[in-house]
C-alpha cells in the first residue's frame, strides 16, 4: 500500500469545497487529516459531505494532528499569517494563488521558508492540466512559428458585494485574483521576467479595489503579453498566442471543471484546424505534482512565488490607488 502525505485544510471556502478537498481526497497520493475553520458553521458541510474533521483552532490542531503538509485556502491578506503559524511546526506548504498579498509578505513568507527549510509552493492549478502540454508540444514543434504575442482574458459575471475579492483589507482587486492567473501563464510561456510592466486599472462605482485590468508585459525580444481580466465580465476564460506562422487559441485555458474538455484551433494561410483537448482534473495534478516535488524544489518555489508577487505588485502600482 502507497503511504499518502498527509495534509490538513486551513480555509473551507468556495474552492475548498468544490475543488481542493475532493482532489486531495482522490489524488491518491494525498489525504486529508482535517479541516480548520473558524466559521463554526462550515462544520456541518466538512463532516457531513466528505466525512472529515473540523476544528477551528489552527494551534490546536498544530500540536495534536499528526500531518506532515498544509493546504491554505483562505483570503489572499491571511496567508501570511497561516504561514507564519504553520512555518515554525516544519510543515510542508501549499496554498491558493496568491500566495502574498504584498511583496512585504512575499519576503517574510520566503524568510519562514528559509528559516524553517520547508517548501512553499503557489499554486495555480491551470498549469497542471494536460491541455498545456500539448498547447506548448505543437509550438515547439513550430506549428505556428516564432511566438510573438501572449494573449490572455480571464473575467467573469458579477460576484456577490459580500465577496472577499472586493476587500482591501483581505487582499481583494482582480490583479491578485483572476489577472493572477493571466501574468502567471505568460511569465512561463516565456519562461522569462518582463523588462517592461504597463497597466490601465479601472474601480467600477468607487470600490476600493481595482474591478478591471489590461495590462501589457513587455519580455524582450519582440515578445509581448497582453491581458485582461475583470469581475464583471461575460465569462470568458482563454489564451491566445500569434506567432510568425500562425496564431493558436485555446478556448478554455484556466478554470476547467474535471470533465470538461477544451477545444484548441489553430490558423495558418492553408486554413484552420480544431482539436478536442483531452479532459483532466488539474487539482489532483497539482497535487500529485506536490508531492513528487515538494523535498527538492524549495528553493526554486521560493524564487517563483518571489517573481510572480514582484510582477504583480508593479501592476498595482499603475493604479491611481494605494495599496
């Protein structure tokens, strides 16, 4: 029998639920030891949906649960703090994107890191999908030539004013949010740091957090991203890359449920191709990823979580608010 890596949820929200429990119940290299909570009334859905334990004190569970690794699912602003907590008890980490809220926080969860040795790795799901093997196989292999533009959307319909994601105070703005996901993918499709950042922010009706982004990250070279996400947007959720041959879409490139399976066209002067892509669970992936990773990558997480916070946080800076 297979020894699991055992892991405890810290945050029962809407992704937890839905997504990161069920994979770290299913992965088949992971289980879950509990769920910590400090809404009493997550209770009844963590014990009665998938049959777990639920606490709501993060120490006592630190000091009385044998587990060697934390998933954090909780507003952006509290991360730093789950690690601050979790860091010192050795424990390996992985949590939600994005991982800090500001690059103080970036800093100081990278210092625990080191001072702890554990590893700490970010985690957007998107990449694990099997979907972006093959997007990146057919470039290599000079389906439509030289890349030359990274296009990226990911917006959505209006979310509740009750939502986390429209507090300053816990991390809110769709730069950490949706646009996260955006400036992710296109940092590895060129597997490089922008020399360049320009962004234009808009806040719908006076919020106090950015509700819209386009941004233009400039890498070098000729190669360019443009991206643009939002929170009150038709749903839309795609890549699409132009290159000196040909220009290549994929219709659903971040968010997928397990069974969905995304559609990838490409366009050339001979005409147009379409492909199904094959359908994958991208968080049990992640997970598995994780796993087979987490005692030799520290460093290297380390570094990534670092440039992605660094990009951001320049983005944010081309808002006309503080932050």
């Amino acid at each position: 029998m297979v020894s699991k890596m055992k892991f405890i949820v810290v945050g029962c929200g809407n992704i937890a639920q839905r997504c990161a429990i069920p994979a770290l119940m299913n992965s088949g290299v992971t289980e879950v030891v509990c769920v910590v909570d400090t809404d009493e009334r997550k209770q009844e859905i963590v014990e009665g949906r998938f049959g777990l334990r639920f606490e709501t004190d993060l120490h006592h569970v630190l000091e009385a649960y044998d587990f060697e690794s934390v998933y954090i699912s909780t507003p952006n602003a509290i991360h730093v703090q789950i690690v601050e907590q979790v860091a010192p008890y050795r424990k390996n980490i992985l949590c939600e994107k994005p991982l800090a809220g500001s690059m103080a926080d970036a800093e100081r969860i990278a210092e625990l890191g080191k001072q702890y040795n554990i590893p700490i790795f970010e985690g957007f799901m998107y990449q694990f999908h099997a979907q972006h093997k093959i997007k990146n196989q057919l470039i290599a292999d000079g389906a439509i030539g030289e890349p030359q533009l990274f296009q990226g959307w990911f917006g959505f319909p209006p979310i509740a004013d009750t939502d986390f994601r429209y507090k300053k105070a816990l991390g809110g703005g769709c730069v950490l949010d949706s646009c996260a996901y955006l400036v992710h993918s296109a940092r590895h499709f060129y597997g490089c740091e922008p020399e360049n950042v320009y962004a234009v922010l808009s806040h719908e009706d006076g919020r106090e957090v950015e509700t819209h982004a386009t941004i233009l990250l400039d890498f070098g070279q000729g190669r360019v991203a443009n991206l643009v996400s939002g929170f009150n947007n038709k749903y839309k959720s795609q890549q699409v890359i132009w290159g000196s041959k040909g220009l290549m879409s994929l219709e659903r490139a971040y968010a997928l449920p397990p069974d969905f399976q995304s559609t990838l066209t490409i366009e050339t002067q001979e005409g147009a191709t379409q492909q199904t892509m094959p359908a994958c669970n991208h968080f049990e992936e992640e997970m598995r990823y994780f796993v087979a990773n987490c005692a030799t990558s520290a460093e290297a997480w380390r570094n990534e979580f670092l440039n992605q916070t660094r990009v951001l946080m320049k983005i944010k800076a081309c808002g006309k608010y503080e932050y």
